[in-house]
C-alpha cells in the first residue's frame, strides 16, 4: 500500500512538474530539426554554403542572356549589336559551308538562293523581303542591306523583324555566327563583284 501510495505521489510530482514549465517552452524535443527545418530560401544570400538560385550553375546560360551576345531586342540594342558584337567565326571554307547549309535550311525560303528575296514563299506577308545586296534603301540600322554588319545580322536572327519571325529557339548561337558570316561573305555583294 506505501509502494503504490509513493508511486502514484512521483507520478503526480512528474506531471505537475512538467505542466509548470509554460506554454512557450515545447519541452524535450527528438530531432528539432524534423519540426523545424532549417529554412533555405531559394533567393536568399545566406544559406548555408552560399547555396542560392541567384548564381547560375557553371556552364550554364541565364534565361534571356546569350554567351556570345547580349544585346536586348529593342531598336537600341539593334545599333549596339550593329557597331559592337564581333562574329567569333573564322573565315575558313568549312564554316562557310556550315553557313551556307544553314542558311538554306532556315533562311532561303523567303530570302531566296542567291539574297534576292525571291524564296519559294509567296504569301503576300513575305512580298517584301529585302535584297542582301541591295546598296540603295537605308534600313534601321541607317545603312542599306549590304552593309548590314554580323551583330546586325545576329541581332536579326535572334529577334526577327516584322514579318520576320525570332529563330532563336531554332538555331544555336554558333549557327547565327555562322549564317551571318555567310550572308557577308557572299550573299551581300551577290552578283556585285
Ligand atoms: C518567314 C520568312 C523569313 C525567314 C525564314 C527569314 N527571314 Fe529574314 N526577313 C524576312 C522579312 C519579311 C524581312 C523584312 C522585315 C522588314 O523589313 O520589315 C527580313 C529581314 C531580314 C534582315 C534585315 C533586318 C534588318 O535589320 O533590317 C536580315 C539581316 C535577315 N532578314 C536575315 C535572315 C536570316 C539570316 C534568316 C535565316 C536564319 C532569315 N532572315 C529568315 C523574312 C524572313
């Protein structure tokens, strides 16, 4: 009868006890963590290891930026592109050829075989598709088409103009690169020299 009458006294003592502490204290807790997750905030600066969404992962591309070309689709970015980008092509042979088929994969169905404009696309939409060796009709860039530079043309391609649809979910910088090479090599003095 004294053991049971201890017993149910140390019991009583445990749990008044443990009601004392207050709402704010949670008490003993097993793996806190497991409640309480650390928190990593996907766009915070201080996570643990400098872990964050903000710095791109090496070797990749941030949406909307290019490696080899950042100028924006605006009229002003056009004319940067125009005076600033370099075409990181050599001029050799076999990249010429690589424009070559290129061009005639994505652009001669409206530009034509040799830039004359004449594709095989009739639409009235594409009736005015411009000469690449045309020296007379000044363009946005504030020169007529045979002196479009490469950044002009990559800046085209990228974009696209009116009629002229953006390609850059098509073809791949380099590929740019080297069509713009190409249309300067031989289609903006077609017929001329
Ligand atoms: C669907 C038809 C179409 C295709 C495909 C097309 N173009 Fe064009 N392109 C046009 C038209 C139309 C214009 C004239 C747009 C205007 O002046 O309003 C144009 C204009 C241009 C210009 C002049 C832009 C400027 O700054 O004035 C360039 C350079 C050009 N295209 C290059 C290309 C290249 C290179 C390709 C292939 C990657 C290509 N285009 C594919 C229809 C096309």
């Amino acid at each position: 009868m004294k053991k049971a009458i201890l017993k149910i006294g140390f019991f009583a003592a445990v749990i008044f006890l443990a009601a004392c502490s207050g709402d704010s204290n949670p008490g003993y807790e097993f793996m806190p963590n497991m409640y309480r997750s650390p928190s990593l905030e996907t766009y915070g600066e201080n996570n643990a290891n400098g872990m964050n969404a903000l710095t791109p992962v090496e070797g990749t591309v941030a949406r909307g930026h290019l490696n080899t070309f950042n100028y924006d689709e605006t009229l002003e970015g056009y004319l940067n592109a125009g005076n600033m980008a370099v075409n990181p092509m050599e001029n050799t042979d076999e990249i010429l050829a690589d424009g070559k088929a290129l061009y005639g994969m994505f652009c001669e169905h409206c530009h034509g075989k040799t830039g004359a404009g004449d594709g095989t696309m009739t639409h009235v939409i594409y009736s005015a598709v411009p000469h690449f060796n045309d020296d007379k009709t000044i363009r946005r860039s504030g020169t007529p088409m045979r002196e479009l530079t490469s950044g002009h043309i990559f800046h085209a391609i990228t974009y696209g103009l009116n009629a002229m649809g953006p390609h850059a979910s098509q073809i791949t910088e380099e590929e740019r690169w080297k069509i713009a090479l190409y249309v300067q090599e031989e289609l903006q003095h077609y017929g001329l020299e």
